[in-house]
C-alpha cells in the first residue's frame, strides 16, 4: 500500500471497491435492519501514531455500540509497522 494514504482515503477507495459479499452483507445491516443496531462500512479505526505515522485498519463493518467487529474476507485492511 502507499506511504500517502490516510486512514479515511483508504476506507473511501474499500468502500468503493467492496466485494459482492460485503454488498450482501450491507444491504441487510445498514440503516438499523439489524436489532435497530447502527453499523459503519469500511471505518477506519487509528490504534496508535508512532514519529507521526498513523497505524490503522479498516474492518468490513464495524457497530461501536456493540464494540463489534465484522471482517468477512480475512485479515482487516490498513497500515501496519
């Protein structure tokens, strides 16, 4: 991946590029159809920021609520040290 993408442009570019099972998956949690839970797609979480550079990943959805995370297509997308 890139040294220029920000935790947001990546999640933008994943959520334009989401496989037909994210597609699925979405279309049945988005808008509260699931328990009246909210669930965010592709939304960046920023763990830790070391000499400026920003590490973070990117799971498929994600409810803070619950404090849930779901990746449906293995390990979550982001930037790693």
């Amino acid at each position: 991946m890139s040294e220029n993408h920000t935790p947001v442009s990546r999640a933008r570019n994943l959520r334009k590029n989401m496989t037909p099972e994210e597609i699925l998956l979405w279309k049945n949690l988005r808008g509260r159809k699931f328990h009246g839970l909210k669930f965010l797609r592709q939304h960046p979480i920023v763990y830790e920021t070391i000499n400026g550079k920003t590490l973070f990943f990117v799971p498929d959805f994600y409810c803070a609520e619950k404090k849930l995370i779901i990746e449906l297509d293995g390990a979550p997308h982001g930037e790693y040290h």
